[in-house]
C-alpha cells in the first residue's frame, strides 16, 4: 500500500492524473428513447420500460484509458487509467424547458438523440443544440463553435430504426455491420436539420432486445467518442479558450467520422495555436489548464477562465448516482 501511496504522491506532483471523468449531455425531444440508449450504453441492454425522466438523470460508465504507447510519458505505470463518463440524461419533457439549463454545467460532449420514426424531434435538435450553447458552461471547449455555437463535441443517434422500418420511411441493408455502424453514424447538426441524413441505433427489426444484442459495434464507435472526450481533456496540449463566445451564425455543417480523431473536427483544428494538431498521449501538460472537476450535482455556470486554477480533484466523490428521481411515465401525462 506503500508504494501505491507514494506513487500517488509522485503522480500528483508530476502533475498527472489517476483518474478523471468527463460529462456527457444527452439530449432530445421526449419519448426519444434516450434512457433507453443510455441504458444500452451502461448496461449493455435496453430497458424493457423506461420511466419517464424526471429533470435529470445520471449514469456513470467506466472506461479506462491510458498512455501505454506514449514514450513520453513521465509516469510509472500509468498504461491504464480509469475514467468515468457521465451520461446526464436530460428530459425531453415540455414541464421542465425552463430549468433544463441547470444541468448543462461543465459539458464535455453532447449525445443528441432523435426518433427516427418523428422527423419533428430530428428538426428539434437545432434547437437543443442552441439552448445548450447559449445556457450551458463547458469543459475543454473548442476555440470556436460548432452548429449553433456548440463549443463542444457531439454525435447524433438516431433511434426507433425498427419504427421507422415498419414504416417504411428507412430501408435497412439488413447487413448488420452496415447497419450497426450507421447507429452512430457521426454526423455533424447541419444549419437546416432537415439535411440530416437518418442514422439508426438499434438495427433490424426485431425489437429493442434483440436488436441491443447484435449492437456491439455500435457501442464500440459509442466509446470511441468518449475516448476522445477524454483525450480533449486531459491529455492535449490544446490551450482552453479564454472565454466561450456564441457566434451568430450558425457554423456549417460538421462530420465526425468513423475515428472520431479530432483531425475531423475542423473547428476543433482551428481552436489551436499554430495550428498544430492535438498532442494525444503527452504527459499531461494541459493538466495545469483543466476546468475545475465536475460534479455530479447541479453547479453553477462558472466562466472557463476562472476555472484552470482549480486544484486537480481527487475521485472520491464519484459514484453511480441518479441526480433525480424517476418515476412511472403514467405518472405524467405525456
Ligand atoms: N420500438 C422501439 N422503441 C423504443 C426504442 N427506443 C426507445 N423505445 C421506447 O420509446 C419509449 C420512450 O423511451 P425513453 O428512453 O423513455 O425516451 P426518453 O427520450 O428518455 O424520454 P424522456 O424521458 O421523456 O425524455 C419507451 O417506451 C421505450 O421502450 C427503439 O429503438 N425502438
């Protein structure tokens, strides 16, 4: 116990982290089936019958990542770390439009989710895009926006393939690598949501259950994305902008594609000084700029200035948590 202490130390000192987390919003107009999508992402399966979300709702996914091919790396054994990645699963619910803001706090990177059986709720995503990147405050936000000013990165899921197919508004390959990577075809919001191409999460038509067992790939590019959330974070050199600025204009249109490198993300190239690409698997120099630890609880906007002088946070207050109860979605009219 010792030497882990000691290394701890060591570790600390150096500037390095153990551990760390990054935050998730996912978004999307209500009965999307954004619990449902989480689930799948937490647990590995879909919810038979997901009660209504009520406010908000927090899980946490463990990841680990590490520095294994880095030469650079100061630290010892630091192949692996461990990370959590919170989902903050926002309701889509009309009753809490007002104070849904108070969740976008410290947002690392946005899920937005949308039915693709109700092409409404894929035209909405503008919007949630927008209310997010005028009321949110972010952590490690790109020196420029994306769409409606979203500083952060995002993917877009769209679910209810199995609705949509019956109805024959999407025609499925029925090839289930083809269709599984288009669950999370990452695709840029575009200026008209309308031009957003339809993507699908749970592939076939067999249903949430059958179709979450065949969804391994899909997960796959899932976690791709929040590897780079945590690459963007705590192992680039990439200097935080001052402040977040809300362009007028929307952005156009930006794609991420298969790798989710940043390389793709061309606002993100051009938030860097010089232009230099980011550093992944340096050791950790942007520590000394991280945004204060987030919590799981509701904070205040701080402005992203004001937080690169926060001492590095220690774990302990992690923990699967749900920030608000749920309850019987027939305990709300819907
Ligand atoms: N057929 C089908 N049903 C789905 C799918 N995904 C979710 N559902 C169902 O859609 C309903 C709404 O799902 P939720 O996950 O609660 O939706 P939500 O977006 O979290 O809704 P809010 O909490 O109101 O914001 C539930 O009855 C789910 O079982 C899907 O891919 N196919």
């Amino acid at each position: 116990m010792f030497w882990r202490d000691r290394e701890r130390e060591n570790t600390e000192l150096n500037g390095g982290v153990l551990c760390g987390q990054v935050r998730v919003l996912v978004v999307g107009d209500s009965g999307v089936g954004k619990t449902s999508l989480v689930n799948l992402i937490i647990k590995g399966s879909p919810i038979a019958r997901p009660p209504q979300t009520i406010g908000c709702a927090v899980d946490v996914k463990h990841t680990t990542y590490g520095n294994s091919g880095s030469s650079s790396s100061s630290l010892k054994g630091d192949s692996e770390r461990d990370f959590f990645v919170e989902l903050w699963d926002v309701s889509g619910h009309e009753r809490y439009k007002d104070c849904r803001s108070l969740f976008y706090s410290q947002i690392n990177g946005v899920i937005f989710v949308h039915d693709l059986s109700q092409r409404r709720t894929k035209t909405s995503l503008q919007k949630w895009a927008a209310e997010i990147a005028a009321t949110g405050t972010f952590s490690a936000p790109l020196g420029s926006g994306g769409p409606s000013g979203l500083p952060v990165p995002f993917i877009v899921i769209g679910n209810k393939a199995d609705i949509a197919a019956q109805e024959g508004t999407r025609e499925s390959s029925g090839n289930l690598v083809d269709v599984a990577r288009q669950w999370v075809e990452k695709q840029g919001l575009l200026p008209s949501s309308e031009e957003l191409p339809l993507t699908e999460s749970f592939p076939g038509s067999g249903g949430l259950i059958a179709a979450a067992k065949e969804a391994r790939y899909d997960k796959e590019a899932v976690v791709k994305f929040f590897r780079m959330l945590i690459r963007r974070r705590y192992f680039s050199d990439e200097i935080p902008s001052p402040a977040w600025s809300i362009p007028s204009v929307p952005r156009p249109a930006q794609r991420i594609d298969e790798n989710f490198t940043e390389d793709d993300l061309p606002y993100s190239r051009r938030s860097l000084s010089g232009g230099d690409p980011f550093k992944f698997n340096t050791p950790l120099p942007a520590q000394r700029n991280l945004t204060p630890p987030p919590t799981l609880y509701p904070q205040q906007p701080v402005s992203v200035s004001e937080t690169h002088t926060f001492p590095r946070y220690s774990l302990s207050g992690i923990s699967e948590i749900s920030a608000v109860a749920r309850t019987k979605r027939s305990d709300i009219n819907v």
